[in-house]
C-alpha cells in the first residue's frame, strides 16, 4: 500500500544559520499491514533537500550527505510504521 506523505518547513523564509525546523509525515494508510519506511534522519538518499537562495543559487544535499564522515559508512534504518498510524520524522535543516 501506498503511504500518504506531507511535508512542512516551520516558516517560509529564513536566514543563515538560523534554525529551521522541517517535519516529514508519513501515514500508513492499510488497516492492517505494517509499512516498512527508510528513517531519513539516519543518512541515505531518501530525502532530497534543494535549498533557493535570493540570488538563485541552489544547493541540493541529501541527510545521507550532511551526516557523511570520512571513512564512516552509512547504515540506513527502517522504520516500521503501523496500520492507521502516522509517523512524524523532524529535522533541524540548518
């Protein structure tokens, strides 16, 4: 089944280096299956931020990209979300 996903920034416009508070909802729409789900927050490439800045320079990274260490592999973790739930992931995009 098909998860319902939304997703909201906490304010539209920001400044550098202030916090920006991003929610990612994923809702499990089966009333009876458990919905397996790549947790963004632990690195991979399930996410996808493109960041617009006034002068219409873009920057494109993923969390997989933001939490990279030399040296360090990345180990993505699934969620498991379950029927009629919804799960929120929350970042600090800053």
């Amino acid at each position: 089944m098909t998860p319902l996903i939304q997703a909201k920034l906490a304010r539209k416009d920001f400044a550098v280096a202030e916090r920006i508070s991003f929610t990612l909802s994923v809702t499990n729409l089966s009333a009876t299956e458990v919905l397996p789900v790549s947790d963004p927050r632990r690195g991979g490439d399930s996410l996808r931020f493109t960041v617009c800045f006034p002068n219409g320079q873009e920057l494109s990274f993923t969390v997989g990209d933001a939490l990279e260490a030399p040296g360090v592999k990345q180990v993505p973790i699934d969620m498991r979300v379950p029927p009629t739930v919804r799960q929120d992931f929350e970042f600090d995009v800053a």
